[in-house]
C-alpha cells in the first residue's frame, strides 16, 4: 500500500504544478499589451494550446487518482 501514497502523492504534485502553469498562462494572457498585434495573437493562441494541454493532464491526474482509490 505504501506505493500507492507514494503514486497519489506524485499525481497530486503533478496537478499542483499543472494548475499554476494554466493559472499563470490565464494572467499572462490577460496582461498582455497591443504593441504588436499579430505576434499577440500568435502568442494568445499558442498559450490556449498550452493551457489545453494542461487541462488535459490534470484530468488524466484526476483520473488516475480516481483509479487508485478504487483499488486500495
């Protein structure tokens, strides 16, 4: 069983750290200036592919942490 925690554990750091990455991707964005348009934009949708990305390991985390529990 002690692996188990150990596996939780790292799942839960990992999501941690995945939360503030789209945490921080939101502020940049929202903090972004209009000097320059076009590399903006290509910025703004180059940090949604990151935060989507994100997104999609934290619910893999969650899934697998979902998984663990029902077999411990």
């Amino acid at each position: 069983m002690p692996h188990y925690e150990q596996v939780r554990h790292a799942i839960a750091a990992r999501k941690h750290s995945l939360e503030s990455l789209v945490d921080g991707i939101k502020s940049r964005k929202n903090g972004m200036q209009d000097e320059n348009h076009e590399a903006e934009e290509k910025m703004i949708h180059r940090l949604n592919q990151i935060e989507a990305e994100a997104k999609e390991m934290i619910s893999y985390c969650e899934q697998t942490e979902h998984t663990l529990r029902k077999e411990i």
